[in-house]
C-alpha cells in the first residue's frame, strides 16, 4: 500500500452478505413474476380456446350462424336468440354480447346494449381479424369508465374479456364476434393458490442459494485470509533468513578469536584460568550451536525428523534452566509421565523451541513464580506439552499476534521467539498454541505426532 493511502481491505465476506441477498431476492421476484403471468395467461388463453369451441360448434350446429350476416331476418333472428341464450346462462359468465360485422351490437344479455356500435374498441378490431382477443383485470372506477364495461357488477373485481371471432363453417370470413366477460371464481382461487405457490418456492430457493454460496463464500474468504496471513509470514521469514545469515557471518568469526583465547590461556603455565576459560568455551560453543540452529531453521531445505525422546529432552532443558529460574527466586518443575514418549523431529531444532519457551516463562514471572512443564498423551497418535507460568498473561487480542514476526510485547525483544518455535512445531506436523492458564498466567501448550 502507498504511503499515505488509508483505504479499508477488502472484506469479501461483508460485501457478499449485504449485496448478494438483494441481487438474489431481486432475481427471485423476477423470476416469480415471469412464471406467474406466464402460467396466468396460459391458463386464461387455454379457458378462451374452449370457449371459442363451444360458440363456434354450437352456431354451426343449428345454423344460427348465418343470422350475423343477415341480421334483419326474422326467423334467423329468432332461432339466433335461443342459441345464444345458452351463452348467458354459461358457468362464471357476467355479460355475453355478440358483435355483427359493422361491430354493432346484435344481441346482449344486457338488452340496453342492443343496437350499440364501438368502434374505438381496439380488442374487437383485433377479434375482428381473427385473432382470439383475452384480456383480465379488475373492475374498478378508472374501468367503468370505458363503454363496454358500462353496468357490470362492481361488486366483482376481478373478470376475465374474452373476444371471440366467428368463422363461416369453411373456417374463412370473420362474421361476427362473441364477447364474454366472466367471473371465474376457481380459476381465480387456483391462479392465486398458484401465485401463492411460486412465490413460496422463489423464497426457498432463494433461501437455499444464499445460505449456499453464503457458506462457500465464507470458505473462500477464510482460505484467502489464511493464504494472506502465511504469504505476510513466508515474506517476513525470508528477511530473518537474510538477518540470520548476516548475523551469522558476523559473529562467528569474533567467536572463533574468543575460542582460541580461551585455548591459549588453558595452555599457559601461569596463573591457573581453567575454571574460565572451560565456561568461555562452553558459553561460545552454545553461542555457535544456536546460530547453527537458526542458520537451520532459515534454510529452505528441512532434514526428515530423527526419533527423539521428548521425555529425555524435556528434562534436559528443565535441568540447564533450573539454575536461572532459582537465581530470580523462581521454581521449575516437570512432570513427564508417559510411556514411549518418542516423535519424530530435530532434536537441536526442538531443543530450541523449549528453551526459548522456558527463557519467555521467567521473564513474564516475577521472584516467587513457578513454573510447570507437563507431558501428557494427547489421544492415542499425539503428544502434548504444557508450560504453564504464574506470570502476568497475555491478553486475548494479542494471543495470536505474539506469532507475527518481530511483534513483541517486551522493552528489549526482538519478536521471533514464539513466531520460530511455531514454525517449527509446524514442520514436524505439530501446532503450538497460546492460552491462559487456568490459575493465571498463561499456557503454552506444543502438540506433536508420534512417532
């Protein structure tokens, strides 16, 4: 990021859980809108087709047809009323008009219409080219207002139009037009138990493909957080290997003229210095061996784990920290109780991460502080150790910080104690976590495989 920018990150997760239920709930009242009016209209065209059926055979049938081209006849006008009479009389029907050619009205269940011509009534001219016109709504004052939805019932709300061409017997000229307004009550129902259904099914679906992609993009977002973090660590890492071989380069050298000093001085015949130069040697040679362990860890290659009792090395390190532990008025205990308790490491490597564990126990206590190390089984396959301090603890929102590198709650530290003993636990399969103890202080506890 450049200096000076302060924009916030990314946050995958955030975004998707505000942004993607609207898309999702937005594309769901779509979709239920589409398949509503497309099942509506199917259901109503469907409806009209047999209506249409039934108009067209039954003025077929006893030739009443031909009343609509010769409308002053008598006899046809007669024999024209009884059939049409049935029409009126059909199931949900509110209104049944018959239009001649010239769009006048020829016969109507409501006779004040007779005699009437609309010729601004765009669906009788489409009817009137052979089209079958279906049209649905609801009756209210804005449609009363229209001229041929004069004296329907308000009372009903919702109709269906339905514009019915009439065909000679030979399925050519157009000679009439039947219109039918009806109330179909359970086509109503089933459309609304319909519409009540998909809208249902739009909501669950929608449901289940937000809490789907919800979880997979939680999954997504963790596995890039976690991706983040390890490439922020490697990148860190690779400079603490560049700083560890700088500091190794020098520093052995001054440690290779302090190692010969020593060596002289035990050779001179004079004043007797054994005592001295024994610890200088032995000070240098761990001095090396820690460099050479940190010259270990930085390399990109890792040796394959060797068997080491964890007990034995455990012990071990307990013994060379005791002195340093008693010098501050501090006591260091150990309870190693179990059986073959062998993994499969580097033992210098492992050696390291719990001395750096103990060197953390006595500066986080003060004089009168103790110190428990604990080896227990953990399952059947598993190790674990605990290094329990009375220190003063560490805070919960630091407890997964202390693992970055050279972050350090210490005056003096550096921040690659704990962020170097993670890393190693890690290589050999195992997992180091931080905690508080359950007496105060805080709880190391370091998980490894068996061997």
């Amino acid at each position: 990021m450049a200096a000076g920018d302060h924009s916030k990150p990314f946050n995958l997760l955030r975004w998707f859980a505000w942004l993607s239920p609207i898309v999702i709930a937005a594309t769901a009242l779509a979709n239920a809108w589409l398949i509503s009016n497309f099942l509506n209209n199917h259901l109503f065209q469907r409806e009209a087709s047999i209506s249409r059926e039934f108009v067209q055979n039954i003025l077929v049938a006893d030739g009443s047809l031909e009343f609509l081209t010769r409308p002053n006849d008598a006899v046809l006008a007669e024999r024209f009323r009884n059939t049409v009479e049935h029409l009126s009389s059909m199931r949900d029907v509110l209104r049944a008009n018959v239009f001649g050619q010239d769009r006048t009205i020829l016969w109507s269940s409501d006779p004040q219409l007779i005699g009437r011509r609309f010729a601004d009534n765009d669906e009788l001219d489409d009817a009137m080219k052979g089209e079958l016109v279906v049209h649905a709504g609801r009756i209210t004052a804005s449609t009363q207002q229209k001229r041929e939805h004069e004296g329907l019932n308000p009372s009903i709300e919702f109709f269906v139009e339905s514009y019915i061409p009439v065909k000679r017997p030979d399925g050519g000229q157009i000679v009439g037009v039947v219109e039918l307004y009806k109330a179909p009550l359970a086509l109503s129902e089933a459309i609304n138990e319909g519409r009540v259904q998909v809208g249902l099914t739009a909501l669950g679906s929608a449901l289940l493909l937000y809490l789907t992609l919800f979880w997979m993009i939680r999954r997504a977002d963790s596995t890039i957080q976690r991706q983040h973090s390890r490439l922020i660590e490697a990148e860190t890492l690779a400079v603490v290997g560049e700083l560890t071989s700088s500091v190794a380069h020098n520093i052995r050298n001054p440690l290779s003229s302090i190692r010969s000093a020593a060596e002289l001085a035990l050779e001179a015949p004079t004043d007797d210095c054994s005592e001295q130069a024994n610890d200088i040697i032995r000070e240098v040679d761990r001095i090396s061996a820690r460099i050479t362990e940190l010259l270990s860890f930085s390399g990109k290659a890792m040796e394959p784990g060797a068997p080491v009792d964890l007990q034995a090395l455990l012990d071990r390190c307990v013994a060379d920290h005791a002195a340093a532990f008693e010098r501050q008025g501090q006591t260091l205990a150990c309870d190693c109780a179990v059986a073959r308790p062998v993994v499969a490491a580097d033992i210098a490597l492992l050696r390291q991460v719990f001395d750096s564990l103990l060197s953390n126990a006595a500066e986080a206590m003060q004089a009168g502080g103790h110190c428990q190390v604990s080896l227990v089984a953990d399952g059947a396959q598993r190790l674990r150790v605990d290094i329990a301090d009375h220190g003063g603890g560490v805070a919960r929102d630091l407890r997964e910080q202390v693992f970055r590198p050279f972050f350090t709650t210490k005056p003096k530290g550096l921040g690659l104690g704990l962020p170097l003993a993670r890393r190693v636990v890690e290589r050999y399969g195992g997992k180091l976590s931080l905690d508080a103890a359950a007496a105060g202080g805080t709880i190391v506890s370091v998980i490894l495989p068996r061997a």
